[in-house]
C-alpha cells in the first residue's frame, strides 16, 4: 500500500476533534476530503504532515512505519521530503520573488545549487503559467496567480504525495477553473494528492476518490463517481442533498 494512515487521533483542550480516523490511498490517487465547517478537515491535513501533532494512531507512508504521536524527529524530516503542502492562504514569503519561493527550499532544505535550482523554478513556473511573472512579488499577483505559484512551489522537490488545503477557497469562478486545470494535468501526470475542500463540484471534477468527514470521523469513501451518485451512508446522501446533488 503506498499510504495508509490507521486510527489517527486530535484533540485540542478537551474537545475530541478527530477520533480514530483511518483512510488508505494508492498511488495516483487524488483524494477528496469534504465535509461541513469544523468537521476536522484542516485539522487532518495538519496532522499527517505534523504540523499538529497527533495524540495517535499510525502512517505507513512507501514502507515507512510511523508512530503518529511518538515520531521522532528523523523521521518527520524524511518523511516530509517526499511530501509537499499547500497551504489555503498559499504561505508564501512576500519579501521574495515567485521565482525565489519557488526555489528557496531546494537550495535550503535539499541543497540544491542554485542555479540548477532557479532552471527548475522557472521551468515549473512555466507548466503553472506563471513563467513571464517569475520576477514579481506576492504582493503584485492576484489570489490566482499566487495560489499556482504555491503550487509550483510544492512540485518543485518533485513529492511523492501533495497535501492541498482548500485550494479554491479564496478564488473566484474563473480562477477556480484554472486550478482544477492545472490539478487535472498533475493527476494526469500520476501525482499522488489529498485535497480538503468544500467546494464539491471541484471535487468531483478533480479526484479519484472522495470521502466525507463529519463530527471527526470518515462517515463514508469511495471512488468518486459512486461516492456522489450512489453513496451508501444516509449522513452522505444528506449531506449531498443539502448541496444540491443533482446539480454538482
């Protein structure tokens, strides 16, 4: 299996925010996860890159093993060179260029010379569509333009899984379909990817498999087709029903 993650746990103070989450993916999955406001889907996405350490559970990530709540440092660095996170507010350093966030973790965190590391950037700014604004800062691109740059940003290490936090949340409808485009061809081109979303018509678009998140706990998940046309759960179809179903 290339990832499973098995039993994870969260809790923040009291409150139980995850319980005993499991979900498994092969490769060249893209992973849906939906579900209302404060169903824990941020939270999950955090916690399996450990920027929120979970309180349990376990990851088995291309035969590595890991002890969600007692992993040691070596490991969390292994094991998020082979990952990439995208981030809902794209996170990107606004003193730099998109040239420079682009390339500043690969001469930093993989030691990469700078030179070859500026012809991959502009070479993954390119495939994003962002190539003839390499030298701009975030300050000067809009909410699009700064969403692909962070997307070129996660390729740039080349993952073998890219974690999306609500990518389309602060983009308009036209910019929304350029980044379920440029989703599309990354799936085309066998990336591995979890999406949180709430957006469910780019969810279904975009992924292989979707699963629903409520009260902290995977309700139900499927390839995505069956997930919203035949779901199997009752929470499922009411929640779809509440979106309108028939009409993502």
């Amino acid at each position: 299996m290339f990832y499973r993650i098995e039993n994870l746990r969260k809790t923040f103070g009291e409150a139980e925010v995850l319980k005993s989450v499991s979900f498994q993916l092969s490769e060249r999955d893209v992973f849906a996860l939906i579900g209302p406001s404060g169903a824990g889907k941020t939270t999950l996405l955090r916690a399996i890159d450990f920027l929120d350490r979970p309180d349990g559970g376990v990851m088995t990530f291309k035969g590595q093993r890991i002890e969600l709540a007692h992993a040691k440092p070596h490991e969390i660095r292994e094991y998020r060179k082979r990952t990439s996170f995208v981030f809902q507010n794209f996170n990107l350093f606004l003193n730099k260029t998109a040239l420079e966030n682009v390339t500043e973790g690969l001469i930093m965190a993989h030691g990469v010379p700078k030179r070859e590391a500026e012809a991959r950037g502009m070479a993954l700014l390119e495939k994003v569509g962002m190539k003839d604004h390499a030298g701009k800062y975030p300050s000067e691109l809009s909410g699009g333009q700064q969403q692909r740059v962070a997307i070129a940003r996660a390729l740039a290490p080349d993952p073998d899984l890219i974690l999306l936090d609500e990518p389309t949340s602060a983009l308009d409808p036209e910019r929304i379909k350029e980044i379920e485009g440029l989703l599309k061809l990354l799936a085309g081109e066998g990336r591995t990817m979890i999406i949180v979303t709430h957006d469910l018509a780019f969810a279904r678009k975009v992924s292989t498999r979707t699963a629903l998140l409520e009260g902290g706990v995977i309700v139900e998940e499927a390839p995505t087709e069956i997930f919203f046309t035949a779901p199997k759960e009752p929470r499922t179809e009411a929640f779809l029903r509440g979106f309108g179903r028939d009409h993502l």
